[in-house]
C-alpha cells in the first residue's frame, strides 16, 4: 500500500511551487489504483477504537475512505495536480455503500479527481474514491476539498454544494443526545490510526501556520463518530455530512439527531451536519 507519510513529504516540498486559482488549471485524468489486499487487523482496531465502533462484524462504513487514503494523497501530491496538497480542508463528503462489507473482504481501491470549483474562500476539488469487490461496485465516495486563496473576483453563480447536494443537511437545531470531550491530541491519535497526518490536525503550531488557532479535528473523524453513536451503525448504507466551522482542539462538543439527521455543535457555532438513509431510502432517492 502506498505510504502516506511519503507523500505528505512530496507534498511539503511541491506545495510551495503550486499556486492554488491560477487561470486555466485542469485535473489530470490519472487513476490511482490499489489491487485487492487484505485489510489489516490492527489499524482497523485502533480505527474502531478512536471512532467509537463496537460492532465487530460488518466493515464501518467510512472505514473504505481510511484504506483509500493514501491513493489519495498519492493523487494530489503528483505533479500535475493543480492545488497544493498541504492545507487543504475537507468540506464535504457523500458516501453510498451498495452491500454490507467485513473486515474478511478483499476490496480494490480507485480514486480520481473528478472536478475543480471555485468557491468563495478559494477553490475546491471533488475527489471520487470507489471500492470493489471481485470486479464489483460496492462502495463508493465523493469528498469536497477546500485550497483556501484569495480570489481575484468571487464565484458567480455558485451552487451551495457540489453537484448532487440537493438532498442537502439539515439546517434546523436537532436535539442533544450526547457530549463529547475531546482532548487536544485527538488530531495525533486518529491520525496515528488512519495515516491522514495533516499538519493542520497535529499540533497548535503545525496548525497555525494554516491559519488556524490550534490543532483541528479530522473531519472524517467527526463524521465516523457520529454514525458510531447512531442507534444501528451497521444499517447505515448512505452518509451525506457537511463540515460548516472546524472544532478546535480540546473541544467540548454536542452530538445532536433526530430522524432528520445529526449535528455535532460547540457554543455557538455547528461544526457539522449530516443525514443518513438505509438502503431502500438510498435506492429511493432521485
């Protein structure tokens, strides 16, 4: 499997000679592809560990997204990759699992970049991963990822989501269900479990030099423990989440669901919002 701590070193050495906005940038058209391998044991411990999950059978189901990672960061630390790597914040994500995965599972992994849209603090990249199994589509995922720069004039006429966010997040405050501490070496700790190292998560002065006050949690580690904290995880098959204002490390947070979806809010501010459907809501939406 490639290494991401490689390419996360490729990345602070190029990311100075990629200027983020330039006129006329393009995706390359490159596939990253790993060949079906078994899934280690003890990272997916440790990830079940850190996110919550108590179910020792199905596969969670953000948990493709971790063993796609580093083809990820392969992908965007190559050359022709338009945006510097480092810095870069995830904004979104959708995931949809077409069947129920275990740990026993020998999944292929693809990942590419579908498109560039400008957005109002920079540009954003859509970065489609896809898992399958004996030649099969079994999962698959698109996330959103923020180069942040200033723009010369803002966007015009720019949707409030990528394509397909019609179905959207629920906006309305939901009702608390739990609180959450998070310590200030959370970033460090889900890091060391994923291999998503990001300077932005690790530490006050790593993160400063991002433009953040401190370290800030993963995203995918917000979105892993709130389905972990849904009554059945493991019938989860669509996961649509919205990362609004990052959460600061120490944090004390709220998880707040209802049938609508889910939140995990700080004072004053949402730090995420979510909706989850099973299969036959997944298949049922247009």
């Amino acid at each position: 499997m490639p290494n991401p701590n490689v390419s996360l070193v490729r990345a602070t050495v190029t990311s100075p000679f990629k200027r983020a906005g330039r006129p006329g940038a393009t995706l390359p058209a490159d596939r990253a592809v790993l060949p079906a391998a078994p899934i280690a044991a003890g990272p997916l411990a440790s990830y079940n560990r850190i996110c919550g999950f108590t179910d020792p059978g199905p596969l969670p189901l953000t948990y493709p997204h971790v063993l796609g990672f580093p083809l990820a960061m392969r992908l965007m630390t190559a050359r022709r990759f338009p945006l510097p790597v480092v810095g870069l914040v995830h904004t979104w994500i959708e995931i949809t699992r077409h069947r129920v995965l275990h740990p026993t599972d020998m999944l292929e992994l693809a990942v590419h970049a579908q498109q560039l849209t400008p957005h109002r603090r920079g540009t954003e990249v859509t970065v489609a991963t896809e898992a399958r199994l004996a030649g099969e589509l079994v999962w698959e995922s698109r996330s959103g990822y923020l180069s942040r720069h200033t723009r010369s004039t803002p966007p015009a006429g720019r949707p409030s989501g990528p394509p397909g966010s019609a179905h959207g997040t629920p906006a309305a405050e939901l009702p608390a269900v739990a609180e959450w501490r998070l310590p200030g070496d959370l970033g460090r700790r889900y890091g060391a479990a994923s291999g998503d190292r990001n300077p932005i998560h690790l530490y006050p002065l790593t993160a400063r030099l991002f433009g953040f006050p401190r370290a800030i949690a993963h995203g995918m580690w917000t979105v892993a423990r709130c389905l972990a904290e849904s009554p059945r995880p493991e019938e989860v098959h669509w996961v649509r989440a919205d990362f609004k204002a990052p959460v600061l490390l120490p944090a004390t947070v709220t998880y707040a669901a209802d049938a609508t979806g889910f939140q995990l809010r700080g004072t004053g501010r949402v730090h995420l919002t979510g909706r989850t459907g099973s299969a036959a809501a997944r298949d049922g939406r247009s």
